[in-house]
C-alpha cells in the first residue's frame, strides 16, 4: 500500500516534457517554457507540470554524494528552476534507477534515500525514474521499490513515473498489481519518435496487450504510452488528431514533448481541446479497448463517468482517401451505451452534435488515411 503520491491530484495529471527533443537541456529554456505554459493558456488547460528529463546532471556527485546540476546546463541549480511554483507550475525531475542513467550521469542506485531527499529538499513534484544500467531484473524490482519508498518518506507528495515494466519485459512478465502499488504511471514500450510508424506501432502494441494492460489502470495508477509529440514535424494534422483522440481514449498521461514557443495554432487547439483532455481525465478512471478491428479500421471504446462512452474509428488504411466506416450502436458498452437510445457528439476532427440514435441504429463515420474520429456517446 505504498504509495508516493495519494492526492486525488495525482490521477488528474497531465505534464510537459521538452528534453527528448533537446538533448542539451539549459535552465533558460526550461524557465521560458514554464512563461509560455502559464501565459498562453497550457496550465489553465491543466499542462502543470514542467519536466526535466535525462542530462540535467553534473558528472559527479558533490562531496557529500549528492546529485548536483550541471553548472553550465542549470547554472543557477534545480532549487532556482523550481520557482516555476510562482507560475502555478509544479517541477518534475528524472534519475536512473542503476549505476547510471541512459545517457551516462550518475545514477540512484545506492543512493535512492538521499536523492529523493535532495530531491524533496528542491521543491520536486515528480520524478522520472528510468531503468537504464541494471545489472539484475531483481537489482531494477528492488530499485523501484526502494525509491518509492524513498519518496514516500520525504512527506512531500511527488509523482512517480516508472520504467520498470519496460525494462522487465524482454525476461519476464511484470506483476501490475504490484507495479501499481509502488508507482503513479509506467512506461511499457519503447520510446515514442515524431513519427506515424511509431504511433502506429505504440497503438498496436497497446491493443495486443489490451487484455493485461487495461484492467490495471485508473486512479493513482496508469499505463504511459509517452508523450505528446504533436507540435513538431514528423505528424500530418490526421496522424496529430489520432494521436490526442488515441491517448485520451487510452487513458495516457498527458506529456507533451515540443516547443511552445513555435507552435501553429492548430497544434495548440488540438493539445488545449478542452473536450478532449476531459475525457483524458474522466474521473471514472477506466482506460479504453479496442473493440473490433476490420477492412482496415479500428474501433475503440472508454467508458466515461454520467453513463457515457468515448468512442474512437482510426482509419489504417494509407492508400486512397476518406473510407466510410459503418457500425451499429449495439457495438458499444456490450450493448448497453446506447440502451434505450443516446446522443452522439464529435470531438475531433471538429465539434459538432449529430443528435440522438436509437439503440438499434448505425452510425457511418467518414475517417481520413491514418485520421480518427472522436465521438461521445451519452444515453440521456
Ligand atoms: C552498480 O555497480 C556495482 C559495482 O560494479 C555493482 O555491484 C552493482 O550491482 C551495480 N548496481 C546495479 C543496479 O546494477
Ligand atoms: C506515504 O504512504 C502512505 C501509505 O500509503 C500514505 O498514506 C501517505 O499519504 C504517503 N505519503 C506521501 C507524502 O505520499
Ligand atoms: C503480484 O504482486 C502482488 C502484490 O505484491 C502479490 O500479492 C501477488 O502474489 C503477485 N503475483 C504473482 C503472480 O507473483
């Protein structure tokens, strides 16, 4: 029953990464995207944490075998950058739960207690916990237990974001229930790239393992898909729209890797969707399936709170154009969404009522190549 972080707050998390796409992170960048977060509308949107992934690191540990800033990096150190507070923002770091972390710095191990001190001590909201540099699959289980607890014991509410399942499932099949325990959300695939192939194979991978991965999710615990890489240059607005549609349907926690300072206005509509992120964030808590998958579409559902249903139609196919993709309502909820009869609404690509159905109709969707279509559906 441990566990870091057991703030409701915990499971209405959506976060903001930058240093996937930075592999030089500096304190200045970090502060301007924290000003454009809080002025532009992304924290009011709920984007509230600001998160500092791999390379933030002095090479060394100081005298006293604590992790410290690079001083070129992060001149002013993490404790200045935590400021962000002032913002209404909220500070998330990262460490490696081996000898070193994925890009070589100092890693946590044997040093779980102190850096989650240190880590405490700066003002930290959430922790980035990678699983490069282990030994043993029982020297990683341990690791993530232990700094849990780590954190945990420091009285300060920190969010914990785990690699563990990831690391672990090459050799052997990870215990969730166990997992949920100790951590907040964890990564069980590989990193997410500004690509369709890699969407594609994250949504593929998500739905093969649908039966194992679902049922473990809600709040204080969630499957991480990765970030957000909306914003960027590898995405048509289609493959842009699946993605929000897909990871709020999944349930994901919402972290967004790119550069708000040049975004288009039609990346921020989608990332600031207030529709959307609601249903990212329903309060029941339970993350989506796909249904049925056919002629090359795939229809997913998520039960929402208020007897509703997120109900997503990703067209797969590359060649050709718009395919319509017909379904009868009876699909949905096991037959029970739309019992007697429901409103239907689309979320995404654009908003729009489409009025009332019974329980036996169907609905004909028109999807674009490697597009999806949001829909709520509320029975009254
Ligand atoms: C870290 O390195 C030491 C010394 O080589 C080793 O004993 C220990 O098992 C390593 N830790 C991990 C988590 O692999
Ligand atoms: C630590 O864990 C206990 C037991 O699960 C929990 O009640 C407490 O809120 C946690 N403390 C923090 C700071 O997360
Ligand atoms: C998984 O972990 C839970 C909680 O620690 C434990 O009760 C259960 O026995 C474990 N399951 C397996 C198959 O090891």
């Amino acid at each position: 029953p441990w566990r870091t972080c057991q703030k409701r707050g915990c499971h209405v998390l959506r976060s903001l990464s930058w240093s996937r796409r930075l592999p030089v992170p500096s304190e200045q960048l970090f502060m301007e995207m924290a000003e454009v977060m809080a002025t532009e509308g992304w924290r009011d949107a709920g984007y509230e944490f600001v998160c500092i992934d791999d390379c933030w690191m002095a090479p060394t540990r100081d005298r006293q075998g604590r992790l410290q800033a690079d001083p070129k990096r992060v001149p002013s150190g993490i404790r200045r950058v935590a400021q962000v507070h002032s913002k209404g923002l909220k500070l998330g770091i990262y460490s490696d739960v081996g000898n070193k972390t994925c890009a070589g710095f100092p890693g946590s191990y044997n040093h779980y207690d102190l850096d989650a001190q240190t880590f405490s001590s700066w003002g930290v909201d959430l922790l980035k916990f990678d699983g490069c540099n282990s030994d043993t699959l029982e020297l990683l289980a341990e690791g993530y237990r232990h700094m849990s607890l780590a954190l945990n014991k420091t009285g300060r509410s920190i969010v914990y974001s785990c690699e563990w399942p990831l690391y672990l499932r090459p050799m052997q099949q990870p215990n969730y229930t166990e997992i949920k325990q100790y951590c907040n959300h964890w990564r069980n695939f590989h990193d997410v790239y500004d690509s369709w192939s890699s969407i594609k194979t994250i949504l593929g991978w998500t739905a093969l393992h649908q039966d194992t991965i679902v049922k473990i999710a809600g709040p204080g615990g969630w499957n991480d898909p990765d970030m957000l890489v909306i914003g960027n240059f590898g995405l048509s607005w289609d493959q842009a729209v699946t993605q929000m549609a897909m990871w709020a349907v999944m349930a994901a926690p919402l972290f967004m890797s790119n550069d708000l300072r040049h975004i288009s206005p039609d990346a921020k509509w989608l990332l600031q969707n207030k529709e959307v992120i609601a249903i990212n964030q329903d309060p029941l808590g339970k993350q989506g399936y796909q249904i049925t998958k056919d002629m090359n579409f795939e229809l997913w559902e998520r039960p929402l709170s208020g007897q509703a249903y997120a109900v997503a139609v990703l067209n797969q196919q590359e060649i050709g154009g718009p395919r319509n993709f017909t379904f009868s309502l009876t699909l949905l909820g096991n037959g029970l969404a739309c019992n007697p009869a429901c409103s239907v609404r689309q979320v995404l690509p654009a908003s729009r009522d489409w009025g009332f159905y019974s329980w036996v109709s169907s609905l004909s969707v028109e999807v674009n190549p490697t597009g999806t279509v949001l829909l709520k559906v509320v029975a009254p």
